[in-house]
C-alpha cells in the first residue's frame, strides 16, 4: 500500500514544516524575520527560495497548510502572502494542495476545537516524539506542522462531528 508523501506547513515568521519523506519523519521550522534595511516583500522571497528548494529536494505529493485567518495586522498579511507562494510553487510543482482549519487540526489532536499551545505541543510530542527519536516538538509552529502532517496521513478526517450532524439533518 503506497502512503502519500505530504508536505505539511505552519505559515508564519517561524515556519513550522513536517514531512514523511523516503528517509522517514523529517521536521522543523524556518525563520523569516524582517532584517533590518530590508524591504518587508524580502520574506516572501526568502519564503519562496526556501518553499521551492524544500519542494524540489522531498517531492511531495501534497502540501498541506494551516488556513489563513483573517484577523488583519501584519500577522494576517504574511501568513496570506505565504500561502499565496504555497499554491504558486505547488501548481508549478504539479502538487495538490490543501487548507486545514486551526479548529479541524485542534479537535483531531486534542479533541478540542479550542485547545491552547501547550495541549497543541503535547499532542504532537506524544504522536510524533518517538518518530522523531527521543527529540522534543521545538515550539507550536513544529508542533502545527506536525499535527497537519498527522491530519493528512489520517486521511483529511471530517472537521467536527456536530457539523457533521447538522448537515446531515439539513440535506
């Protein structure tokens, strides 16, 4: 039985990403600071050379993200210009791509829609720490790419069961 190779994804100034490569779990996180004297486009450069390279060396079969939330502020802005640069190098790649929901990825691996950082941390150390041989989840952008790694290798499970059931009485 062949296992789809994901690329999973944490967009943010500390890119949390999580792969199940041909040489097994593969993880960590990227920085994308604002230097100083640089125009702020340069992340997405940064972001874009990084994604491309890292795309091209694991050959993923589908890349999968942590959905934009739009909260506005400069947070909200660099997360959506990175997912942008995530379907532009997928779709050049000949990648599928998929959004997961922060609530969807929390109920997975917590069973709450509302989980904080530190259940968000301990859930990935306990699903993925020995995978990762004894090594600690480094912080929750890790543990984000981890979790949506965990999500797509389960299959993309439904969001959450009330929804579920509501649209079952609806249709």
């Amino acid at each position: 039985m062949h296992t789809v190779s994901v690329l999973a994804l944490d967009c943010s100034t500390c890119c949390g990403w999580a792969t199940n490569a041909a040489n097994g779990l593969e993880s960590g996180t990227q920085k994308f600071e604002l230097r100083r004297g640089c125009s702020p486009g340069f992340r997405f450069m940064e972001f874009r050379l990084w994604l491309t390279d890292l795309v091209e060396r694991l050959r993923p079969e589908v890349i999968v993200y942590e959905q934009a939330h739009h909260r506005g502020g400069a947070a909200t802005e660099l997360c959506v210009g990175f997912v942008t640069r995530v379907q532009e190098i997928a779709a050049a790649h000949g990648v599928e791509y998929r959004a997961v929901h922060s609530s969807a990825l929390k109920i997975h691996a917590t069973g709450k829609g509302n989980a904080d950082k530190p259940a968000m941390l301990e859930a990935a150390q306990r699903r993925f720490g020995a995978a990762m041989r004894g090594h600690l989840v480094l912080d929750d952008n890790h543990a984000d790419a981890l979790l949506l790694l965990g999500f797509a290798l389960d299959g993309f499970p439904e969001r959450e069961p009330a929804k579920r059931a509501r649209k079952a009485k609806v249709g």
